[in-house]
C-alpha cells in the first residue's frame, strides 16, 4: 500500500512535471500588425512566406515588411513551428541559403513582444508576432486561416 | 568589389533604359546598409583506399584521404565570408571569398559571387557579375554545409560538371500564384579556372536556364546547361601531341598509312578543345513535417574524352527535434571507353613499344576521365548549438571494374572494381 502511494504520488509528479514543461514550449504566439493596418487575416502559408524571403507583399499588393523577435526565444521558435513546421535549425539553414547566395537577409529582430509592439507603433516594419497575454491596443490580432 | 564597379556602370545604363518608371515602395532605407556573413566547415575523412585518394572535387583537389594519408582534414574545410551591400529598394551588391585547399595544395581565397544585383519589381531580378552555376539543387549552396542536409552533395551527381562559375549576366523572373512560387533563371557567362595537374579549364558561351516551382513542403526543378570548355593539363596535352607526332613519324613508313591516320586522328578525337557538353537534370524535394526526402536525377553528354555519364542519388532523412539521421543512395554510371589505339602491326620492334606505351597511357587518361560508381551513405547531424551542426557520415563506394570512380590521385598499384570505405567527420557553422 505504501509503496503505492508513493508511486501515485511521484505520477502526479511527474504529470504536473510534464504539464509544466508542455506549457514553457507551447506559448501562445499571435501574429500582430500595428492597430491602423488594413490588414485583417492572412494564410498561414502568406506569413510563412513573409518571413521566409519569399514574398514581399501582403494580398492587397502592399509592402510587407516582418519584424522576428530575438533567436532562440520561445516566441520566435514557436511562431515558425506554427506557421512552417520548420525547427529553429531548419530556418537558419533556409536563410543560409538566401544569404550566401546573395538572395535576401532574414527580418530584422526585437528584443521581445513589448519592443515588437513599439516598432509596429513607429512603422519600420508592419508584420510581427508576441505572446498573446501581451496583446494591448496598440496592435492588431491578425486571425490566421 | 573593384571588379564589381564597371559593371555597376552597365548595369545602371542597362537598367535606366529599361525603366519607364522608378517603382514607389513603402519603406526606402536611409542609406547604404552594409551586411557582413560567414560560414565555414571544420572537418576530416577517413579512406581505406590506399591506393587511391578520396577527394571531394576531382577538378580541384590533387589529394586527399586513403593513398596522401588515412585521414585527411583538407577535403571539406573552408571559410567563406560574404559582404552585402544593400544601396536601395532596388539596388544590391554581394562579394563573397571562400578560403579552402585549391588545386595547387595551397589555402588561398577565391572568389565564389561577385555580382551587382538589381530588382526591377519582386518579380524580376538582374544580377551582373560573378554568380555560381547551379546546375542542380544545392550547386549554389554546395560549400554552405551548415545548409545542406549531407556533408557534401553526393559526388557521384555533383561532381559531373567540372565547371562551378560564370561571370556575365543572371536574370531571375519569380511569380507567385496563391501559395505556389515559381522561379525561372537564366544564366549566360564563360569563366577560367585552374585545374589540378597544372591544367586550366575555360568555359566559353556557357547557357544555363532552370526552373523551380514550389508549393507548401514541395520544391520540383528543371534545369539545363550548356557550355564549350577548354580542358587541358601538361600531361593530356603531350600524350595528344605525341599521337600527332607519330602519325606524321608513320607516314613516312610504307605500309602504315593506317596507323598513321588513326594516331594523327587521335587527338582530334579526345582533346577537348572548345567542347560543348550538355547538362539536363531534374531533382525533386519533399520536407513534410519531420521527413526530408531529396532526389534528383543528371545527364551530361559525350564530349571527346569525357564520356556521357547518367547520375542519380536519393536522400531520406528524419529529423528528432536537434539530431536527423539521413541514408543516401546514388549512382553514376559512364561508359569508360576502351580505346584500342593505333594498331602496331608491321611496325618496326621500337616503334610498336613505343606506341603501345602511347595507348596504354590514352587509356590510363579516359579512364580518370569517367567516374562510374555507385554508393551508399549514412549519416547524421546533429544541431548542436543555434549555428552549428556536427555531422558523420559513413559511405561505402562501390567502383565500377573499369575506372577509379570519384577518386583522385590514382596510383599504378590501384585496382578498378574496388569496395572503399569512407568516414567523415565535420562541424558546419555560420556566422
């Protein structure tokens, strides 16, 4: 009896565990543009190409310029699982590509969702994505279909 | 970049009488902007050919591992570093050295891309200068390991064009349709290049168009090359001119105006003087999820003493989160021509010895110019840090019975037909 209840304790444990882990690798990540963008909703497999190099344009024909948040966040790692299913690894080695072939540089990159926030505010850059318990009305949800 | 400038002035002549009007965009950087990158590959190979070298080109790389020494760390480490200039919206600039063992055995910087690049629109792109032939898929990124799946592109397709640049013109016309993108290029240039052996290769009137079109996790490519290369070494330009030699010596001797006239056409047929070879390949790319799946298929056609070749690999690889361990199958195959020679009958003792010297070194000669073999590879990268990747590769090559394959440096003692084991050990990073 004991030694079961030690070892129902040590599954919750490592339940609780897992649970935890899960929630540090799965933040939520929303795409945003700045709160005046005529832009509403967009294809995951638009925002992948914004962000890859390999479209410039959003479907009203206007210049789309992304912003990344820094490498190796969470934010960052989790918004291209999402909308490429490509591993961190996977996307440098996609921009080496561009970049030693002379075909592009990747998207510049914030800080964190704050300074992501601030550069759409101040229109350098029109596409970006943060964790979504940071959306604030100085941004725009883009849903994503 | 000082080469790179006159061509600038062509280029905004070229351009501003293409232009009818200067395209508007959004967001027009303030001034020039300058971008520094780099990549480079720490490595070693290890071959049980020990009468042979494995090499990873056979144009550039005079030794290697197996015969020079079991292991061999000048096969695939380099150091490039890349400057972009970035003028405006549509102006760019990129200048790119690669430091790695060149066919004279020394470290010395050559220059991989040197072109000005000018985007009409986003559809349409011009670049002049420097650019790399990208025959097949990866060509253009072939010394970036850290972006390629394998340690090297399978040698037994990429290594059947000897040439890797054109300097001239490179257009690029993209169109996008919902999530589809394809991409169409066209290339026309000529280049020079040293070869090992003291040879030089020159490339004339080279053409190269391809087409890529991609969709979602798909990437499907056509391409083709043409080109007339200048291909010649001290050693494949006397044993020529020695065929002319004794076709003139045989003329004077009654009864061998056969001979003569089959060792005076000998060099006609073999030299390769301004000698168009053709290159068609198609290669097909599938990245669903985990799974990587890559393949593509070559010809090249006959010219003189290159025989026409077929080659062909394909790659299956499955990614666990940082390590993806990777099987490659592939294949060359190539007729190796077995050239009789001149016939020594009726030929005065000394003469016939020296003719049937003559055509045993022909021989010896095509046969490094043909490379069949077939092999299979296993191997594994692992992305250790956010730049850098560790990748072994084991490779087994099994060589055709008549040539050395791939290898280079081939000894007199060398046995074609023969199974090598190969092991290379390598970190791809970029910076």
């Amino acid at each position: 009896m004991n030694y079961k209840k030690h070892s129902d304790c040590l599954l919750k444990l490592a339940l609780i565990a897992i649970c935890f882990a899960m929630s540090q690798v799965q933040a939520e990540v929303v795409v945003v543009v700045a709160a005046d963008s005529p832009v509403t909703s967009l294809s995951r497999g638009l925002v992948a190409k914004i962000f890859l190099g390999k479209s410039r344009r959003f479907p009203d024909g206007s210049r789309a310029v992304p912003l990344n948040q820094s490498e190796g966040s969470l934010e960052r790692d989790t918004f291209y699982q999402l909308v490429s299913g490509k591993s961190p690894s996977q996307v440098k080695a996609h921009w080496s590509k561009l970049i030693f072939t002379g075909r592009g540089q990747p998207p510049k990159e914030a800080a964190d969702s704050d300074a992501v926030k601030h550069l759409l505010a101040n229109n350098g850059v029109n596409i970006g994505y943060i964790d979504r318990g940071t959306v604030d009305n100085s941004v725009k949800v883009v849903a994503i279909k | 970049m000082i080469r790179v400038k006159p061509l600038a002035t062509v280029a905004t002549i070229f351009i501003a009488s293409c232009l009818a009007s200067q395209p508007t965009f959004a967001f027009e950087p303030a001034s020039p902007s300058f971008t520094f990158n780099g990549f480079g590959t720490l490595g070693a190979v290890y071959s049980d050919e020990d009468q042979a070298d494995f090499v990873s080109s056979w144009v550039l790389q005079p030794n290697g591992a197996g015969h020079t020494s079991e292991w061999h760390a000048g096969i695939d480490t380099k150091l490039g570093g890349q400057v972009n200039a970035q003028f405006n919206e549509q102006f760019s600039a990129v200048l790119q050295v690669v430091v790695e063992r060149q066919e004279d055995n020394a470290w010395t910087p050559a220059i991989e891309w040197a072109n000005i690049q000018y985007r009409l629109n986003d559809n349409f792109s011009l670049r002049l200068g420097r650019t790399v032939v990208a025959a097949f898929m990866v060509s253009d990124t072939r010394l970036v390991g850290y972006a390629n799946p394998w340690i090297r592109g399978p040698q037994e397709l990429y290594q059947i064009v000897p040439i890797t640049n054109l300097d001239g013109l490179d257009v690029i016309y993209t169109l996008d349709f919902g999530d589809w993108r394809n991409t169409l290029q066209l290339s026309v240039g000529q280049t020079n290049q040293d070869l090992i052996s003291n040879g030089e290769l020159r490339s004339r009137d080279g053409f190269m168009f391809s087409n890529t079109l991609e969709f979602d996790y798909t990437t499907f490519r056509l391409a083709y090359l043409s080109v007339n290369i200048d291909l010649d070494t001290p050693d494949s330009n006397a044993l020529l001119s020695a065929y002319g030699d004794l076709g003139e010596a045989l003329a004077f001797i009654p009864g061998q105006e056969d001979a003569a006239a089959q060792a005076s056409a000998m060099s006609g047929r073999y030299a390769l003087n301004d000698a168009p070879i053709e290159v068609y390949s198609a290669g097909l790319r599938l990245e669903p999820g985990r799974w990587l799946f890559m393949a593509e298929w070559a010809r090249i056609t006959e010219a003189n003493a290159l025989s026409k070749a077929d080659a062909w690999y394909a790659t299956l690889g499955y990614r666990f989160n940082a390590v993806t361990p990777y099987l490659s199958l592939a294949e060359v195959n190539g007729d190796t021509p077995q050239e009789p020679g001149v016939t020594t009958s009726g030929m005065p003792p000394p003469l016939a010895t020296a003719t049937d010297a003559l055509n045993n070194g022909l021989n010896q000669f095509l046969s490094q110019a043909s490379h069949a073999q077939k092999s299979i590879t296993l191997g594994i990268r692992w992305d250790f840090i956010s730049n850098a990747a560790l990748k072994l590769q084991y490779q087994h090559i099994e060589l055709d019975e008549k040539s050395a394959g791939r290898l280079a440096n081939v000894q007199s003692a060398f046995e074609p037909g023969n199974r090598v084991n190969t092991f290379s050990a390598v970190i791809d990073f970029v910076f």
